[in-house]
C-alpha cells in the first residue's frame, strides 16, 4: 500500500478541512488545563498519517514503554491512517494529528481552518524522483528535461513546486500518471517515478536494483512534514496536555533513534502485525527516517523544533505549490519552547 494517498495537496484537503469545519460546531468540549493533575489528562486519540508501519517508531515506543502513562494519559489510541488528520481534528474525532505542511497548509488558506503545527517529526520531507541507475539516472534537476516522470495526481501541484523551484516548465519533460505501485519504474514506462525515500525507494533497492534519488528537500523544497498539529481550541484549552504529550513524544523518538531496531520490532511484532511487513525492509526505512529525524537544528535545540529558518523555507515551498500563508499562520512552537525550558535534559537525545 502506498503513502501518496494520504497527501491531499490543495483540492481534497480543502474539502477535508470544509466537512471538518462544519462538524467542529458540534464537536464535544476540551478537556481543559483545570483538570485534576491526580486524575490526569484521561484517554487520547491521535491519528497517524498512514498505515501502522515502522514510520512510528517513536509513538510505538512511547506507549509500549510507557511514556504516555507517565505523562498522565490513559488510553492513547493510535488510529491509522491514510490521513491528514486535518478533518478529523475539526470534528472532534482526533487530538492530535500527524500530518504535513503542505496539507495543514491548504487547508489554512483554502478554508480558513484553524489548526497549527506544533512540531515536527521529520525536519526534512522524504519526497524524491526515483530513477533506475542504469535508466534515467536523474541526480539534478536538470536530468528531469526531456524524461518522461511519473507522477500520481495527488502529488502533481507538490511535483511542479518542484519544478517551479528549479526554473523547470513542465513542457521540459512528460509527465506521465500513474498509481502508486513503482512497476512502471522497473518496466521501463517511465524514467522516473514520485516516491518515498523512506518506502519505495528501498522497496526498489531491495530487489537488488541501483537507484538514483532526487530528494525535493536537497532540491528547493525542504518543507517539514510529520508534523504535531492541533487545532487553535486545543493549544487555548489544554496546553498542558499538549506539552505533556511531547515530552512522551520526544523520549519515544530519543529511543527510536538510538535503536532503530526497536521500534522496527515493535511495528512487525505488536502495531502493525496484520500488514505483514517485511523485517528487511521495516528495518531500513527505520533506519532511513532517522535520518530525516535529527539535524543540526535539533542536535542543538532538541527533537521536534523548527528554527526560524526552516519554518521560512518551508513557506516557501508551500508557495511554490500555490499555497500563500505566513508561518505564524502555520506554526505555534511556544509549547515546544515551554517543554524544553522545563525539561532541559530532553535536549540531549543524542547522549
């Protein structure tokens, strides 16, 4: 099953986000920050961006350890995706989403909605053009011109952003549609294909067959993607809760990082069982969205940040895909901020 469905750039997440608003009238009260602190925050749902894959690494290890109990949930249900979460975060069905710039984005400026980026989980997204070594072999933008690339309709406006940000017009090269499945790529119907460096770029390598990668984010488009959003009601109501949350969320991930293994395990042994994941495989994309998990910003500031820098080049790839908004639109990281001035010590993941 593929991760693109899950990424509804402009049209379908504005719809997501219209039904959301409509149903956030009648959804049920917060919780709030008054709560007893003897009983805790009670149960939570958060709903993840895709399948129960090795991809949560972080929030498998924070519940099976126990952080989320520490922290003072009760139940914490993770719902799988495909999803943006945008809609469900309106209606009430959902705490806290993970999802991407891109989607909460467009669903800011194409409706209004009014949610918000907390944090991230990857400081880089994990989009690239796939190319065969011994075919395509697209390394530069500029290999893009006169190939024929395949794209799936949910990424085509993130796909020319792409193209835009390298002064490529997409009379240059032919865009062919496909699904999700990379076939065509290893057929020989396209030079390149929209993929995951993180899913099926590994599933092509794999099969024992060199590869070629184009990351977006090397390549004019580092936006952040995984992200913590909430809605503005959630930050105004119970930030307490939110910040309790992130501390699980960042003492699952120091571990996920630090054992790739683990949460590989986790994900083929109790979440995502019924997938059957391949153990190969599950354990490379761990190892592979790691990468994407920490950076200098980080290893300074700790897990989840977002530096004032990174939110101003992720903007800027949101308007290369159309999408005008400015970050304090999109980002409130004054809880993260709280949660590392209280908790010193979470800084150091890598210690």
């Amino acid at each position: 099953m593929s991760r693109f469905s899950r990424t509804r750039i402009i049209t379908a997440v504005a719809a997501a986000a219209l039904t959301g608003l409509a149903l956030s009238a009648c959804a049920g009260g917060s919780t709030g920050d008054t709560a007893d602190d003897a009983e805790g925050f009670g149960d939570l749902t958060l709903q993840l961006s895709w399948i129960k894959n090795e991809e949560f690494a972080g929030e498998y290890i924070a519940d099976s350890e126990g952080y989320f109990d520490e922290a003072g949930f009760g139940e914490v249900t993770l719902v799988p995706g495909p999803s943006t979460g945008v809609a469900e975060l309106l209606s009430g069905s959902a705490d806290i989403a993970l999802s991407d710039s891109v989607a909460v984005g467009s669903a800011i400026a194409s409706e209004g909605a009014p949610v918000k980026i907390i944090g991230a989980t990857f400081q880089a997204n994990p989009f690239t053009v796939l190319s065969l070594a011994d075919g395509g072999d697209i390394a530069t933008p500029e290999d893009l011109i006169g190939k024929r690339i395949g794209v799936q309709d949910s990424n085509l406006a993130l796909f020319n952003a792409l193209l835009a940000a390298n002064d490529i017009d997409p009379s240059e090269l032919t865009i062919v549609p496909v699904q999700y499945d990379p076939a065509p790529l290893t057929n020989g119907e396209v030079d390149g294909f929209v993929a995951y460096i993180t899913n099926e770029a590994i599933t092509v390598e794999m099969a024992g067959i060199p590869t070629t990668n184009l990351p977006f984010a090397d390549n004019g488009l580092p936006f952040v993607a995984e992200t913590v959003t909430v809605t503005d009601e959630k930050i105004a109501n119970d930030r307490e809760l939110l910040k309790a949350f992130l501390v699980a969320e960042i003492k699952g991930w120091t571990e996920a990082i630090a054992d790739p293994q683990k949460g590989a395990d986790l994900a083929l042994e109790e979440y995502g069982t019924e997938l059957d994941l391949d153990p190969a495989k599950t354990l490379a994309g761990s190892e592979a969205q790691n990468l994407l998990v920490v950076s200098d910003e980080t290893a300074e500031n700790g897990l989840f940040t977002i530096s004032e820098a990174l939110q101003a080049t992720t903007i800027a790839s949101l308007a290369g895909a159309g999408i005008d908004i400015e970050a304090a639109d999109i980002f409130d990281l004054s809880l993260l901020a709280e949660v590392y001035e209280e908790n010193p010590e979470l800084i150091a993941y890598a210690g």
